[in-house]
C-alpha cells in the first residue's frame, strides 16, 4: 500500500489561506499530456493560474485534480490539472506560499514533458479576471524563480 502524497493537503491549505487572508492565490503548473489548459498560455513548459473564487468556476481539488472553468481572453474553458504537474501555491500579492519537486513517472522522466512544444508565445497581456497569467520562469534557464520554498 502506497503512502498518500501530502501535496494536496497542502495546495488545498494554502488556497484557503489565501483566500482568507484576501490574498489571490495563484497555481503554478508544468504542463504535459495529462494537464487541459489552454496552450496559447502555456511558456517554457509551464503556465500560472489565478485559481482564485472570482476568476473561476466550479473549483474543485481532489486527491488527484484541481479542476475548474475559467474565461481566458472571454471564453470559457474547462480547466484539469493533476497534482503531479503542480509546481507550486502562492499568493499573487505577497508571493508567499510553497514550491513542489516535480513528480517523476515510471521511466524515472520528469512527467512534465515538453508540451509547450504545441503552444503558441502569446505576448498580450491577460485581463486581471482571467485564470491565466505570465507563466513563472523554468527552473535551470537562468532566471530566478518568484516562488519561495516554505520550510
């Protein structure tokens, strides 16, 4: 019998913290094949979203997903991301909150392959109700991370 992850216990108390505190929390994603979040969003492999109640619809965070509906650019979509793909809550304006190794799969590969691949570079800026924003930097590339690791 294999150990629960606490990753979700954890996403899910610093959401509500978040939200308490009137904080936006934001979810920080990499994506792969399993991840449903709209490509046009998604830079350097990984995408952020604004998981807060005004800018979603229908939250829900199990054991396994966070899924939602969100608008991005004024449509509608449904929004499906595994715990393994996330990388990390914060609060949008403190910048507190908690980073996440990425899970590996059976092979040993990061499960986050490079499905950014398929994604368009959309330079626009994301309206401020929208679940998307700026994807945060890719760890290794040269840029400092805006996630803080909470020991």
């Amino acid at each position: 019998m294999s150990e629960q992850s606490a990753k979700p216990y954890l996403v899910r108390a610093l959401y509500e913290w978040c939200v308490e505190q009137g904080y936006t929390p934001y979810l920080a994603v990499r994506v792969n094949s399993q991840t449903r979040v709209p490509a046009a969003f998604v830079k350097n492999g990984e995408i952020v979203l604004n998981v807060g109640p005004l800018a979603t619809h229908q939250l829900k965070m199990d054991n396994d997903w966070v899924l939602f509906n969100a608008r991005f650019n004024g449509a509608s979509q449904e929004v499906a991301v595994p715990f393994a793909a996330v990388i990390g809550i914060f609060a949008k304006e403190t910048g507190y909150g908690m980073g996440f190794q990425p899970t590996l799969d059976a092979a040993g590969t990061e499960s986050t392959e490079a499905a950014a691949e398929a994604a368009t570079d959309d330079n626009s800026n994301t309206p401020a109700g929208s679940a998307a924003t700026a994807a945060a930097p890719a760890p290794g590339k040269g840029k400092v991370s805006h996630l803080k690791v909470v020991k």
